[in-house]
C-alpha cells in the first residue's frame, strides 16, 4: 500500500481542533434522527450536514453551497444510472424474464446443488435489481423450491438471499457502489471487474456454504403460499438465452471499456469506441433500449405496455434519489470543512490500512443507522481525501472495502432484517442466526478478499 497523502487541509477560518467534534456530531444526529426520531434519511443528512458545517466553523452560506453542490453533482452522476438501472429491472420483471432465468436455472439443477442454483439466480437476478425488488420476486421461487425438493426454507433462501446481497453492496449498477465510485472518483469498469472477482466467492461462503449449517440451526418449512402456480406462468416470456445476454449486456460494455483502458493504447479507434460505450450512462442507456425489444417485445408486451412499465418504474426510486444526493451533500461538507485532510494525514502516521479503516467506517455506520446506502455514501465521503496517494485499482478496492462494510451484522434498525423476518416466518432470534449472520459472513468474507486482492495490485 503506497503512502496516503493529505489531500485537503482545512479552511483557514475552520480550527482543526472543531472538525473531529463537528463530524462527530453531525453523524451522531444523523444516527439518532434516523433511528430514535425515525426522520427520512433525506432530512436527517440534510440537517446533519448543515450542523457539520456550523459546528465546524464554515459560515453558513459556505455550508449551504457546500451540501448543494455536492448534492447536485451527485444526482447527476449517480441519479441517472440509478434510474436506468430501475427502468430495466422493471421490464425484466413485467416481461417474465427474471421468471424465466429462475425456471430454467432451477429446473436443470439436482436437489444437492439446488443451493448453489438459488445463489447464481440471486445473484443473476440481483445484478440489475435492488435488494428489496429482487426479494419480493425471488419469493414465490424459494418456496417452491423449498417445498418440492423438500429441504428447509433457510437452506434455499440462504443462498438466494446471499446472491442478492453481495451484488447490492458490492456491484454497480446498484446505488451504494456508484455513490462510492463517484465520491472517490473511482474507475467504473475496474471496480465492476473487481467487484465481480470478489462478489463469487463471497456469495459462496456466505450462501450454498453457511446456509448447511444456518438450516441446522433454524429448521423452517416452507409455507403452501405458492403451492398454485400463478396462471401467468404460462404466459410468454422471452427466452433464457436472449434474458441472459440482455442482463449481461451493460456488465460487458462496461468491462469491456476497463480491459480496453488496460490493453490498448490511448488514442486507438477501438479504445475510443469502448471507452464511449462502457461509459456508465451510455452502457445502461443501451440496455434499457434493447431491452424493450428483447424484453418487453420478446414477451409480446405492446408499446403502451412498455411505456406503462417504464414509468412505473421510477416513482419508487424517488425516496433513494434523494437520500443519495443528500449523502452527496454530506459528503461535499465534510471535504469542505478539512476533515478529510486530518482523517488523512491520522491514517498516514498510524500506518492503519486505508482499506481496513474504510472497512472499520463502514460497519460502525451501519450498526449505528441500519442502512447500506447511507453507510456507504457517509463513509465515501469521510474517506474521498485519502485516494491521492492510491492508484487506479486500489482506488477501486477501497470501494469495495466500503461496500463490504455497509452490508455488516443487519439487525432491528434495518427494514431488510424485518423483510426477510416476515417473508420468512422468523422470530427474531432465529432471523439474527441466519440472515443477520449472513449479512456479517459477507461483510467479513469481503474485506479478506479485497485485502488479498490488494497483495497483487
């Protein structure tokens, strides 16, 4: 690991001795705005970020435009991908081609390796998906699953759940990831590449592996909810293989772009050509577009149907829109008073691991909060001072770092701890020995694996 440099000293009119408190207060009221006053974690970053500024010595119209313009460069690099990343699980979803990855990757797998089936469908399903989406689709699966391989619930909604999980925390396009990318001006395609490289594993460990053992721990049957399957089953889908390529399609661009930028020579026509388009917004766009041809065309969806499903997917985005460009918000004011810089210059001579610390950062914020997004865009942007000294991969590896910390130990102050308690019929004991254990394998599992990674780059 190279040497961290300062990267950004504080105001002159801001004392040194004020930030460590004006930090620490503001996240403080953050934490406890969010889980004792249960305010939208929009407003809480807001005012977090106005008392940052104040307690540190910024004048109040220097915090004022600090927040706004980390706000709006946030919603414009991030908030367009996110919707786009929205538009297109939602017609992967109406069109039946998330139904048709699932049947097909279900029905070619034994009893035995039906684990390992549910975490590839969670993960294939969660790459273009959010968390909560996938887990509403993927239900009516697991118990299926569950009942007619005769196996525990936990056994197969372990690995699903795991599947979905890691490729939230730790793989673009999700929110969390892209904030990361964007507050410390990492490479997209590199950190997809590496993401990717770490999220396998992880969803190995933490899914088909714990989950022979969560299942011994907590036996639970599944319920005959789904027993009747839905009469849409029969109705057309797109196929397996043109589902599969469509999923897949931004994920190549994207990389495709990052192995350009490593092999090729700047100025080379094929580099130009990649490089336009794996750029994020250009990749997403794509897909989206080809997407309403093999997708929602391929399911004999018309062109009101495909209009209706596009729009209906952006109003429930709305609420994380807003919480990430206010965690952008967040993120300017901290970088504005100088915080970063005496983080920095700390994390230099105690010759801690940046990545560690990221990791470390991470996880007390979501203990203290319950949210991944809010763990990942706050700790982003504490740490965005230290990426000078660190090169284009390690750039990368301390995102991953971040991410892998976000998704630590979820418990009571997570909606996701209470939606997998519902859907599941868990108590809350026997939801902390399985999904909030899982949470914590991945958490864990990740950080090992992007410390080994960072041995060789």
């Amino acid at each position: 690991m190279p040497t961290v440099l300062i990267a950004l000293a504080p105001p002159d009119a801001v004392s040194p001795g004020r930030l460590i408190p004006a930090a620490l207060i503001g996240i403080a009221l953050i934490v406890l705005l969010i889980t004792y006053y249960k305010l939208h974690p929009f407003l809480s970053l807001t005012l977090g970020s106005l008392v940052v500024g104040v307690v540190a010595g910024l004048s109040m119209a220097d915090t004022i435009d600090a927040f706004t313009s980390g706000f709006g460069s946030t919603a414009a690099g991030v908030g367009t991908l996110i919707a786009l990343g929205a538009m297109f699980g939602k017609l992967l979803a109406d069109s039946g081609g998330a139904d048709e990855i699932v049947d097909t990757i279900v029905g070619r797998s034994s009893p035995r390796s039906l684990p390992w089936a549910m975490a590839a469908v969670g993960a294939l399903i969660g790459l273009p998906m959010f968390f909560e989406i996938g887990l509403v689709l993927l239900m009516p699966v697991i118990f299926l699953v569950a009942r007619r391989a005769g196996l525990s619930l936990v056994r197969v909604g372990i690995p699903a759940l795991a599947g979905l999980s890691v490729m939230h925390g730790l793989v673009p396009p999700h929110p969390g990831p892209l904030v990361a990318i964007d507050a410390l001006k990492a490479d997209l395609g590199v950190t997809l590449l590496l993401g990717v490289l770490v999220a396998i594993p992880t969803v190995a460990v933490a899914g088909p592996l714990f989950s022979k053992y969560a299942a011994r721990w907590v036996d639970v049957p599944a319920p005959e909810l789904y027993d009747t399957p839905p009469p849409a089953q029969d109705a057309r889908r797109p196929s397996f293989g043109v589902t599969l390529a469509t999923v897949l399609l931004p994920v190549v661009l994207m990389m495709g772009k990052a192995l350009a930028d490593i092999f090729t020579p700047e100025g080379h026509p094929v580099r130009t050509v990649l490089d336009f388009l794996g750029t994020p917004l250009v990749a997403l766009l794509i897909a989206v577009i080809v997407a309403m041809f093999t997708l929602g065309r391929g399911a004999g969806m018309g062109r009101k149907e495909i209009a209706k499903s596009l729009e209906q997917s952006l109003p429930p985005i709305a609420g994380i829109l807003l919480i990430v460009a206010a965690g952008g918000g967040f993120k300017q004011t901290l970088i504005d008073t100088g915080i970063g810089g005496l983080i920095a210059g700390w994390v230099e001579n105690s010759g801690l691991s940046v990545l560690l610390l990221a990791w470390l950062v991470a996880v007390l914020i979501r203990l203290a909060t319950g949210s991944a997004t809010v763990a990942t865009v706050t700790a982003s942007g504490i740490l965005a001072p230290l990426v000078a000294g660190l090169g284009t991969g390690e750039t990368s590896l301390l995102v991953l770092a971040i991410g892998a910390g976000s998704l630590f130990f979820s418990h009571v102050n997570d909606a996701g701890f209470w939606l997998v308690k519902e859907y599941f019929g868990l108590t809350v004991g026997q939801n902390i020995k399985t999904w909030s254990t899982m949470e914590t394998i991945i958490s864990v599992t990740g950080l090992v694996l992007v410390l080994v990674l960072d041995v060789f780059i």
